[in-house]
C-alpha cells in the first residue's frame, strides 16, 4: 500500500513536470512565432508575421527548435519550411528586412495582402507574382526600384490595390502595370518618375485612383493611359515639360483629371493633346505655362462636363 501510494506521489510529479515543460515549450513556441529571423538562399529575411492563429501545425517541428535541456533555439528554419510550419493568417508582412528579389517560392499561396516594404529590391521582373491568385493588396513602398519589367503583376486577378512610394523609379516602361484587371487603386507618388511610356497600363480597365503627384514627371508619352477606364481621379504632378499628340487617347470615362504648375517647352500645348479623352467630368488645367496654344489642342475631348481653366499663361494661340 505504501509503495501504492509512493508510485502515486511520483506519477503525480511526473505528470506536473511534464505539464509544466509542455506550457513552457508553448509559450516558448508562440514567442518564436510570433518573431521568426530567417535566412533562405543567402537572403536575410527580418520578418514580423501577423498569423490568425499562433500555433504551430507541426509541433515536432517546433520541438525541433527547442533543446530539451531549456530553451534555447538550436537551428533556425529556413523561409520555406517556416510557411509549412506555421497556420498564418491572410497578411504577410516582410518589411525591413534586406530583400534583393521578391521571394515567390516561399509565399503562401493564399496570402491576400503583402508587404514588402522598405527592402532593398532593385527590379519587380515579368510575372513577379504569378501564382498569388488570392492577393488584394500590395506594398512594395521604400524599395530601391529601379525597373518595372513588362507584366511584371500579371497573374492576380483579385489584386485591388498597389502601392509603390518612396523608390528611384524613374520611368513607367511600356506595359509594367498592364494586365491589372480589377485593380482599382495604383498609388505611385514621391519616386522619381521622370517619364511614362505609351501602354503602360494597357488592359488595366478598372482603375478608380492613379496617384502620381510629387513625382519630377517631365513627359508624357503617346497613349501613355491607353487601357485605363472608368478612372475617379487621375492626379499628375507639378512640373510637366512635355505631353505628346494622343497622349490621353485611349483613357476613357474621367471623373478628375487634374493638371497643375506645368511649364510646357516649345511647341507648347499641341495639337491633339487630348484626342481620344472621352467622357471627363472635370479637366482642371491651373496655374501652368502653357506656351503656345496650338490649333485642336482640345480637339477630339469629347463629353466634357467642366473645363477648368485657372492661372495659366498663355502667350500665343496659333
């Protein structure tokens, strides 16, 4: 009876020691969770990732971290197997952390927004995204980008909304951002954008907002918003030099096209700028040097609700 009860005393022991290991594992494991440093592919990846569930799926993998003797972290997982390991919820934030390319392999698949901001990327490359058909919203604000290869977001059909600030993007290649169907709000403001080419935004139709203030925008190329329709508001910014014959052509059903602090070079504002620019509710032209007014500047602007025409100077009309 004695040694009954002694057995007793110890399996009761035993079972409060491993109860008290089981909870500290846990709360170890959350921990790591919730603040994962990665390194895959010689990329360093500082990572704080938002999960619905705090909790690993596979728990030998994270008792794999763990020395049984205390908790210390005896390896760290690579990106990959972290994914696998870990429920995460709809967001995937990776920001900070010393990114060179966009890590497509290991992103869930089901990921509805995506952060990558303030990384060191350089280029966004042709079908960068592929695969992520579930994706709403993405960041890649405060990147180094440099280039926008053609169809660089093809591939995400649910994409609503991009943001690209605070990069040395200089120019919108023919094509980058063609291909966004239901895109609905394409946010560039303060990079460097000095030039959009025609048919950057080829087969983008459902735009609502295009922010393109605060940008040294010195060209704008023929049919550059060939594609676009139905935009809310298109804001360009302060300083335009030059805008070719057909530039709007193609853009169609305009709430607000605003155009302000222009300083057109020779030959001014040209014939047939606006050719092709249908259905504008309002198109506000303030405070620009429009240098000589050449004959059907507005020729072809179809259906224009309002044409504001405030501050300009224009020393000739031809």
């Amino acid at each position: 009876m004695c040694n009954a009860k002694h057995l007793n005393k110890q399996n009761a022991a035993g079972s409060d020691y491993t109860r008290n290991m089981r909870s500290k594992n846990r709360r170890e494991r959350e921990k790591i969770s919730k603040e994962l440093v990665l390194n895959v592919s010689g990329l360093k990846y500082g990572s704080m990732v938002n999960m619905t569930h705090e909790y690993f799926l596979h728990t030998t993998l994270a008792d794999s971290w763990m020395d049984p003797s205390g908790p210390h972290v005896t390896r760290r997982p690579n990106f990959a197997e972290a994914w696998h390991s870990v429920r995460f919820d709809s967001d995937v934030l990776c920001n900070t952390g010393g990114l060179i390319e966009v890590p497509l392999r290991s992103l869930p698949a089901s990921v509805e927004h995506l952060s990558l901001a303030k990384n060191d990327i350089p280029v966004i490359r042709s079908d960068a995204f592929a695969g992520l058909r579930s994706l709403q919203k993405l960041q890649l604000d405060g990147n180094n980008i440099s280039v926008i290869r053609p169809f660089a977001f093809r591939g995400l059909p649910r994409l609503r909304e991009l943001s690209i600030t605070n990069a040395p993007l200089q120019a919108l290649s023919q094509f980058a951002f063609a291909g966004l169907q239901n895109v609905t709000r394409i946010l560039l403001p303060h990079n460097k954008i000095a030039r959009i080419e025609g048919y950057a935004f080829a087969g983008t139709s459902n735009v609502r907002l295009l922010l393109l203030s605060h940008n040294p925008l010195l060209r704008i190329e023929r049919a550059a918003f060939a594609g676009l329709s139905h935009v809310e508001r298109l804001v360009l910014p302060a300083g335009i030099r030059s805008i070719d014959p057909d530039a709007f052509n193609g853009l169609r059903s305009v709430g607000l096209l605003r155009m302000a602090f222009m300083d057109l070079s020779p030959p001014g504002l040209r014939s047939h700028t606006f050719r092709g620019l249908a259905r504008v509710a309002v198109l506000a032209i303030h405070e620009s040097d429009l240098g000589v007014l050449r004959a059907g500047a507005f020729e072809g602007l179809a259906a224009v609700g309002s044409l504001d025409l405030v501050g300009n100077k224009v020393p000739c009309v031809k």
